[in-house]
C-alpha cells in the first residue's frame, strides 16, 4: 500500500516538474522537419527526389520546421538550426539558422551541393533535434566525395553508368541514363559553388 503511494506520489511529482520544465521548450516529440523537392522546369520526378548543381541552377530542396513543446503548443520566435548532411556530399553553404513565425514555423532552403544519394537534414533548437525525412540527390557534381565541382571525374563516373538504370546519374527520373541526362550532364560541366 504505502508502495503504490509512493509511486503515485512519484509520478504525479514527475508530470508535474515535466510540466513546469517543458511547457514552452522545443521537443523532438512533437516538432517537425519536413523536406521536398522544389523542380526547376519540368521533370518526371516527385517531391522526394532531383538533380542538384552545386551552382544552385538545378532542383532546390526545401526544409519546413514546425517547433512544438511536448504539449503541442506552437512555438514562435525560436530559433532553429538547420544543418545539411556531411559524408559524401558537399555544401557550399554550411548549417542555416531561421527564426519561427507566429505559427511556430520557419523555413529555408538549398540548392548549392554536390553529391549522390539520400539527404538528410536536422533541425535543432535549444538542445533538441529532430531529422528530416529522406530526399534523394541525383548530381551533376557525383564523385564520392563530392567535391562541390563538376569536372572530368564526375564526367568518368557518368561514362561508367551511361545506359544503365544508375540512380545518380538518371537527372530526368526516367529510369535509365540515356543522352537526355547526358545532355544535362553537359549544360551543367565545370558549375561550382558560386563565388562569394
Ligand atoms: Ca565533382
Ligand atoms: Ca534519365
């Protein structure tokens, strides 16, 4: 009996502080990071993929915030850091940092990068962070790493998979890489980062 007091006693204390700690406070739980694709021209792939220049002249990716506490309030003018992905790929732009509306949203984008495959993005704000859901990058600038440049190298790896079914290198979606990504491929050879 006193047991189960106690742990009701506990618990209730525990609801309690979380509420007093946490009302206001982002939470991981609750807050949102929403990613898609923005297409440049028209283009057979969806929302959740598109070809990337890291001169920014290609496909954009959009990140969408949405930051709640762990009771689902809104919560507006936090500031939110949202940090593309390293590994393979390469920013031009490093983490971005934006500010939440009235609604408790904000959001920001990139278009200059380089590099293959899924991108994944964190939005943190005050020691909590939530990942994005994945889109996928096909990219003029394809080395592994990439190197934020479009150059003989990703020319070769584009030459290793012409006619095949090669996902980085397919820029219109169509299933395979024929001279329509090619010719792709060429408007976009020797783009970089564009200066300062
Ligand atoms: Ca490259
Ligand atoms: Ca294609």
């Amino acid at each position: 009996m006193l047991k189960k007091l106690l742990v009701a006693c506990l618990g209730t204390a525990v609801v309690l502080a979380a509420g007093v700690a946490f009302a206001g406070v982002p939470c991981a739980g609750t807050s949102e990071c929403n990613v898609s694709v923005l297409h440049k021209g028209t283009t057979s792939c969806d929302g959740t993929g598109g070809a990337f220049c890291p001169a920014g002249d290609q496909d954009t990716i959009l990140v969408e915030v949405v930051i709640r506490d762990c009771y689902g309030n809104t919560l507006a003018d936090k500031q939110v850091t949202i940090t593309p992905p390293g590994g393979d790929f390469c920013f031009c732009e490093g983490p971005k940092v934006v500010t939440t509306d009235s609604l408790g949203e904000a959001s920001t984008t990139f278009a200059e990068f380089g590099g293959c495959g899924f991108v994944q993005f964190s939005a943190s704000s005050e020691g909590m962070t939530v990942l994005g859901n994945l889109v996928y990058s096909a990219n003029f600038d394809n080395d592994a790493p990439a190197n934020c440049a479009v150059t003989l190298g990703d020319f070769a790896r584009f030459a290793a998979v012409y006619l095949t079914s090669d996902a980085c290198m397919d820029y219109d979606c169509s299933g395979q890489v024929t001279l329509g990504d090619f010719a792709k491929f060429a408007a976009h050879y020797l783009h970089a980062c564009p200066a300062e």
